[in-house]
C-alpha cells in the first residue's frame, strides 16, 4: 500500500454519558483538554484535517454523529472515555463499523488506561492508548500514514492476527512546557461551554492544566493516566496560555484542571507572581490539599486572582480518612477553610459518603463536621471503586458490596455503586440526600445563591439541584 498524507481526516470524539442519564445536567460541562492537547500534538507535527466533536457541550445526539462521520469520512476516530462513557463509546464504534469497516478506532483516556485489554473487548476498538496519550497519538497517527506495524508504538493495546498484544509502557513526558498549547480552535468557544453549562457562569470561563500527577495515595483516587509522578510547566508557559485565551477569547475566569495547584509552594509563589506582574485581569478556581496550604500562600494567590478553592476532606471521620491514605487530619481541614474564609477566597469542600469502612454513625459524622466548616460550597458524592482505584486492591468483600451490575451505573452522583456492610441502599441515598440539604439549606448559603441568579440558566439549574437532592422526580 502506498504512504499517505498528513492530510487524512482524523475525528476525535468526546461522548455523552449513558443516554438517560442525568449527570450531564447537574455538572458544569468542561473541554476536553485531553483531545485538544492531543490534536495540538498533531497539528504541530503537520496533520492538518483534524476535527474535535464534543457531544455533551454540543448537545449533539447518536444520529446527528452518525451524520456527521458520513459526512467527513474520517480514516481514524479517536474516543476519550470514562467509566460511566463506555456504552455510548461502544454504541459509536458499532456505528462507525456499519459505516465503513476499515475506519480505525483508537480509544483512551481513565478507563481504557484502567482496564485496556477489557475496555478494548467491551468496545470493540481497534486500539486502545493507556497512559498518558499525547506521544502515542502522533506516533500512532504515523505509522498509519506510513503503513507500519504498530510493534514498536508504546503506550497501545491492540489487535494483530485475532490476538490482544499489549506494548510496553511509554514513560512518562518530564517537560511539559514541549508540548503545544491545546487545539481550542478545534472546540466549542468558552463562551459556548458558559452557555451550555447548567450552572452558567455571568463570566467567560475555560479550563487550563499547568500540572500532571500527583504523588498522594488517597485509596479512592485513579492514577492510570498521568500516575503519581507531578510534573509541572513553568510559570511562564502557563502565564503565556492565559495571555492567549485572554487576547484570542475574551476569557475572564480560569478553572485549574490539576489535580493539586499547591503542593510545591515555591511553585505557587512563582505562578503569583507572574500573574501579577502581566497585570492579569481574571479570576481563577483550583484544587488545593488541605495540608499543604498556609495563610501566607493564601493571601498571595488572593491578590493573584484566586477567587475558589476546591478542597478534597472526603470524611469527618479520622478512623475513615486513615483507612483512605489521606494522610490529613480533621484539625486540619477545619484550619485550612478557617485560613480560606479569612482570605476571603472562597471554599468548597468534597465528600465521599459510604466509603469502604463508613457506616451511618461515620457518614453522619461527616454531615455534621461538613455543616461545621463554614464553606461556601460543598460537593457530595458516593464511593464508587472505578477500575483504576487504589481500593480495587483491597478485598472490598470485607467492606461491603459493588451494586453496580455494569459500567453504565458507575455514575456515584445518582444512586450507590458501592454499599458498605450494615446499610441499606435506600438509607445511603436518605444520608447523601440528607448531607446535600444539610449543608446548603442555611441563610448564608441561600442568599449567595440568590445573588448568583443572574439569567434564566442559573436560576433553573438551581431548581433542577433542588428538586434531585430532594428527591423529587420532575
């Protein structure tokens, strides 16, 4: 067969959640940086017909996809997925191989990296990418065009002669500041995401990474992507992609995909610093582990811009976080938000009812030191062991029991996945139903929300988080 061009179509897919599901209505929806990275990749390298469809900002449905690849007639479709995406991901490839066969399907991203023999039968793709995917794309992407085997391309499951064969692991990359900024022209405009979001933002808000890893052990956490080596961009790279979404997007508000922003200090004060010094005008969110913050830092990233911080305190039960590796304490989540407020920056705190060891005492314990911390925010979910967590290795039978019959129900924001021992599935959903009241149904709360409202997309996504932790079915 003869060589082809860097001009073959290539279509990378980012698919909606299980149809019927009710996530997608009750999240911010974000880009896929994750894709956009990976077709700046092969932008810079020459490839040049190229094309990201998000389905869930664009709201896009099966048939009007299927439309779609008709249309482009791509050669390759790469899919991003997680867990809870893996029969939609399967659904398109289905109808990407009724369209035309010989299109390669490459799938990556948590789950595939989790599980990529299984996700690769489930599926029924072609090649799955595990690990960080930058690198293998455009090494892939070429041995495409040049008609090679793909032996030699690290980081990839696939199938050769009926058989499964997985290639070794390609390490990880050290310098990311190498890699191009994401392909955002390729997506929806930051503006579109605002609007599509049901909890809109007033203001123009993207996502950046400027970190990759991370090295805490928390058990509930999946590494299989980027693992638990942190590597991060220098602060100029990452203040010269904001300079961009400011000029090319209008971009006012950014939202810091690491894992953690702060677990180098020194790194904090430098990234401060150069947001001062280019005069930035824009607000910006982050996740932060309680024990690495101090109020000094905080002060800084105030007056650089900071206006959120995400904080992960999962239990109000130390017994609980212990068993998790959280390696915190309760004394200090209650300081790190004491030191947050005084800020005046604003918190959020997450929880993880029925976690492996939970009981209703521990949960309500966690209701009651939640309610007790003064956040602005809290985010409530149910422990779910998704296939790349740390507590995959432990004997969960001695804990309690996976509910969750398929990958479709791994949604831990709608109704338990895992059931410690001595509960019932319907007293863990009263409890998360419980805490999500309990710790927003206050006069601080419910006035900051009022303020909030300022369109029709706000006021009814509030409505709409309303009635389902009530618990009423609209």
């Amino acid at each position: 067969m003869k060589q082809l061009k860097k001009d073959i179509p290539i279509i990378f897919i980012n698919p909606p959640w299980f149809e019927g599901s009710t996530f997608d209505e009750l999240i911010t929806k974000a880009p896929p940086l994750g894709l956009a990275s990976l077709a700046a990749v092969l932008e810079k390298d020459g490839f040049t017909n190229l094309r990201i469809i998000d389905m869930k900002a664009l709201g896009m449905n099966f048939i009007e996809l299927e439309h779609e690849i008709k249309r482009l007639k791509p050669l390759v479709i790469g899919i991003t997925l997680a867990t809870g995406q893996v029969t939609s991901t399967a659904k398109i490839i289905g109808m990407v191989k009724a369209i035309n066969p010989e299109i390669i399907c490459v799938i990556g991203g948590p789950h595939p990296s989790a599980l990529p023999e299984q996700t690769l039968e489930e599926t029924k793709a072609d090649i799955c990418v595990y690990g960080e995917g930058d690198l293998t794309m455009l090494e892939l992407a070429n041995a495409i065009i040049k008609n090679k085997e793909f032996d030699s391309v690290q980081g990839i499951v696939f199938r050769k002669k009926g058989a499964i064969t997985r290639n070794s692991p390609r390490p990880l990359i050290r310098d990311l500041d190498s890699l191009p900024f994401p392909a955002r022209h390729l997506l929806p405009t930051p503006r579109e995401y605002s609007q599509s979001s049901r909890l809109a933002l007033t203001k123009i808000e993207t996502a950046i990474m400027s970190s990759r890893g991370c090295p805490y052990r928390c058990a509930f956490c999946d590494k299989s992507v980027f693992g638990q080596s942190l590597r991060v961009r220098s602060a100029n790279n990452v203040a010269d992609e904001i300079e961009q979404l400011i000029k090319e997007y209008k971009v006012e508000s950014i939202r810091f995909f690491d894992d953690l922003l702060t677990t180098i200090p020194s790194r904090v004060k430098e990234l401060c610093e150069e947001f001062n010094r280019r005069n930035f005008k824009i607000e910006w969110i982050c996740e932060a582990r309680i024990n690495t913050v101090n109020p000094e830092m905080l002060k800084m990233m105030k007056q650089a811009g900071c206006r959120e911080i995400h904080y992960g305190i999962e239990s109000g039960n130390q017994k609980i976080l212990d068993l998790q590796q959280k390696d915190i304490t309760l004394e200090q989540a209650r300081q790190a938000v004491k030191w947050t407020n005084q800020a005046g920056i604003e918190s959020r705190g997450y929880f993880i009812l029925g976690l492996p060891g939970d009981t209703k005492e521990t949960i309500k314990e966690t209701i009651k030191f939640g309610k007790s911390l003064n956040l602005t925010y809290a985010g409530i979910f149910l422990y779910a062991p998704y296939p790349g967590n740390f507590t995959r290795k432990y004997k969960l039978e001695d804990y309690g029991t996976i509910l969750a019959k398929k990958w479709d129900d791994y949604i831990a924001f709608e109704k338990p996945v895992f059931l410690p021992k001595g509960m019932t599935s319907e007293e863990l959903t009263r409890l998360l139903r419980r805490a999500y009241l309990s710790m927003h149904l206050n006069l601080k709360t419910i006035l900051r929300i009022l303020g909030s409202i300022k369109n029709m997309s706000v006021l009814k996504s509030y409505i709409k988080a309303f009635f389902w932790s009530a618990g009423i079915k609209k």
